[in-house]
C-alpha cells in the first residue's frame, strides 16, 4: 500500500514569485511513477508534471519543476513566475508501476497574491 | 487536443434511487479508471477496466456496478443511493502501455 502526505493544507506566494510545495510518500514497490496535479475552481483534474523513479533527473514542464528525493522519499513542486492562473489545490499523486490505483496526498491550497 | 468526456456534469437524485455516470475516455486511450471524491477530500480509486474487463478494484461499494464498452466507453451505475455518495466523480483514461492518468472534468452528484 501507498501513502502519500501533504503537510501543507494551503501556501500562499506574490504573483511572479516562486513557491515550493511539499509531498512525501511511502512505497514498499521499488518502480513506481509520482504525479502533481492542480484542481482549480473548475474542480477540473489536470496533469502539472510527471517523475519516473527510476529516473534520478528532476522532471521540468515549463515554469514548474520537482525536487525528487529518492532516498527521502520525498517530491515537491515548485512553481517559479507564479501566475493568478496558478491558484488551485495541487494534489501529489504515487503510482506503483503496473498497478492502477493513483493514491492521491490530500492536497495543498494555493493562493496567489496580486 | 480531445479530452476525457463525461455526462451528465452535474445530476440530482434522492436517496433510494439509481444513477449512471458515462465516460468517454480520449481516443485511442483504452483503459478507464473511476474516481470519488468527496467534498474536502481527496480522489479515491473506484475501479478500473482495461480491455472491457475490470482490472482493479478500489474501495467501491456493493451498490455501484461499472463496465466498459467496446468502443471503449464506460459506465458507472449507482443503486440504492445514500446521502454519502453525494461527491464528484471522475473519470480517467490511459494510452495503451502507458501510466499517465488524464482526467475528466467530473460529475458532481447530488443524492437529497
């Protein structure tokens, strides 16, 4: 079984400036795939960016990257020129390889300050 | 870019009675998972299909019963429904041999 926690229930940042949001995570499977997601208003699920474990570079989509800590177990987010778009509830997702069940962290608000 | 489909977006039943959730995954995509989540909380896995057969199992009550199609489409069916499944419900899909979970926009159902 997966656990995945999010210590931090919401974070705020300045428009334009980076924040860093904190996952950490527990697997007893040794391949597995670690997921952001953000939940805006429109409650929509959208996919922010992907790590494969096996992989030792941190993943990068645009203006967001991980930090992947393999041996901490742990995997935040950071969002750097942060936008009004930005603000949502970014869930950290884990999932075992060959399994079909995302175990989903319980999410961390963000609000972004004009 | 086309994206998961779900209907209907927003449905209200009283207690007691069924409802069904659809789910159109993106083309060419064949493996459907279905989510809940409640109000405040996170998703929680349901049930997945892979090929018209249920591939894995979540925390889903005996009430709810799912499938997919041939083309690939699925459905979720809810009976005897109880205040607590009120809640959004997604869908999501996969490319064949890929782990990448896309999501759709949810059903958010309302049980008075």
């Amino acid at each position: 079984a997966q656990t995945v926690t999010q210590s931090q229930p919401e974070m705020s940042v300045q428009e334009a400036e980076t924040v860093t949001l904190s996952c950490t995570y527990d697997t007893s499977e040794s391949d597995y795939y670690l997921f952001w997601y953000k939940q805006p208003p429109s409650r929509q699920m959208i996919l922010v960016i992907r790590q494969e474990a096996y992989k030792q570079q941190n993943a990068t989509e645009n203006r967001f990257s991980v930090n992947f800590q393999k041996a901490a177990k742990s995997f935040s987010l950071k969002i750097s020129d942060s936008q009004l778009g930005d603000a949502a509830m970014y869930f950290c997702a884990c999932l075992p390889f060959g399994n079909e069940k995302l175990t989903f962290g319980t999410g961390t608000r963000l609000t972004i300050i004009p | 870019a086309a994206g998961v489909i779900q209907s209907p977006r927003h449905l209200i039943k009283e207690k007691r009675e069924t409802a069904t959730l659809k789910c159109y995954p993106i083309p060419r995509h064949d493996t459907v998972y279905w989510y809940q989540q409640g109000p405040g909380q996170d998703p929680q896995f349901l049930i997945s299909f892979y090929e018209k057969m249920q591939s894995d199992k979540g925390s889903i009550p005996d009430r709810f019963s799912a499938q997919q199609f041939s083309d690939y489409h699925s459905e979720l069916n809810m009976s005897s429904l109880e205040l607590g499944d009120s809640a959004l419900y997604f869908c999501a899909s996969t490319f064949p041999g890929t782990d990448t979970q896309y999501f759709g926009p949810g059903t958010r159902l309302t049980v008075l």
